[in-house]
C-alpha cells in the first residue's frame, strides 16, 4: 500500500487533522494522524494491516511475536499480529520506563517484530526496542503505520518498514 493510499485511509477516517498540535515529544506540528480513529474501523485496520503484514514476511519471513508500546501501538500491534498468526504483547510505562507486565516474557533469543501505530521522533521506539533486548529478545525488524521523522510535509512516509538497527534513527 503506497504513502497516498495510506493517507487517503486518515482522511476517509476523519484523522487526519490540521491546525496547531502538541506531540508528545514536545514538538509542534501543523499536523496530527490520529491513529486511534483509523483503527477504530476493524476492517480499515486490517486493510492497513494485511498490507504492512506481508511487506514484514517479504523481508524477514516468519516472526512469531509482535511487542509494541502501549498505549498507541496495542491495537495496531495486535492487529499485525493476527495478521502474521504471530503473538501479540506490548511494554507499559512502569513509573516512566517501559516494562514487560502482566506475565509477558521474551524466551531467549526470540525473533520480534516491533510495531508503533506512528513514529515521530523514534523515542518511543528505541525504548520498547531497547526493553525488548533487555528481556532477552531479538528484534529483527520494526514496522509503523504512519513514519513522521523524515520530513515530508508534516505527513512523513506512510507504513514505513525498516530494520531494528537501521533507518528512521532507530
Ligand atoms: O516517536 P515519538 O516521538 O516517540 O512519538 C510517537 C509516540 O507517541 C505516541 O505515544 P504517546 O507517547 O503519546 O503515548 P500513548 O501511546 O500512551 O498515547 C505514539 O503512540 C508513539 O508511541
Ligand atoms: O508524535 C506524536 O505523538 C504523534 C503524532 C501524530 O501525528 N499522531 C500521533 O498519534 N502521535
């Protein structure tokens, strides 16, 4: 699914916003995709989905376990993961630092994809990637339906899939 296809999925949603918003890293935008409004339609979640799910397997194949940061990236993360038949589990902020809670665990070495619903400046994801490995899993890949940190007109790319160690300052 192209960046248009996907942007034009927010606006059919009603989430692609514009006057004068507050991320949460403190930056200001003239823009804001709202995520949760996208997925709120089951359909047009798994539509988004299906889409960046078999761009995962193209790439890396098989991966059994999504992780992605509560609370923006659960639905999405859940949604990849029925898509792939893969597990679903997601990190929370424990006191402000992600944590693995609710009885959720890594086995060693076990191949991860991550997945945020959108990336801005990448905080948030080099914080789950980096609990992810301190619980002893490999993160092979990383994936997000909407990526804001390369520029691109406030709206950034769209679906963006990249490697753990590479791309988007991960
Ligand atoms: O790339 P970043 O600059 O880290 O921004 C993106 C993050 O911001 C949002 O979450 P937020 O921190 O607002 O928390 P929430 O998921 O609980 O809404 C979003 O769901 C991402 O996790
Ligand atoms: O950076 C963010 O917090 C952010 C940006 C955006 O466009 N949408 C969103 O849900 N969060």
């Amino acid at each position: 699914m192209d960046r248009d296809t996907v942007l034009q999925e927010f606006r059919n949603a009603g989430a692609l916003l514009e006057g004068h918003f507050l991320l949460s890293s403190g930056l200001h935008s003239p823009v804001y995709l709202q995520c949760a409004r996208v997925l709120m339609d089951p359909v047009r979640a798994a539509r988004l989905c299906a889409a960046l799910a078999q761009r995962v397997r193209d790439h890396y194949g098989e991966i059994p376990l999504v992780v992605s940061p509560a609370m923006g990236g659960v639905i999405v993360g859940y949604e990849m993961a029925r898509q792939m038949r893969a597990d679903s589990v997601f990190v929370e902020r424990v006191a402000g630092k992600f944590a693995f809670r609710r009885g959720f665990a890594m086995k060693p070495g076990q191949r991860v994809l991550m997945v945020e619903d959108v990336v801005t400046t990448g905080l948030s994801s080099r914080e789950c990637i980096a609990t992810i490995r301190a619980s002893g899993g490999h993160v092979v890949a990383a994936a997000c339906l909407i990526d804001r940190s390369g520029g691109g007109g406030g709206c950034g790319g769209a679906s963006h899939l990249f490697g753990a160690d590479h791309g988007t300052g991960l």
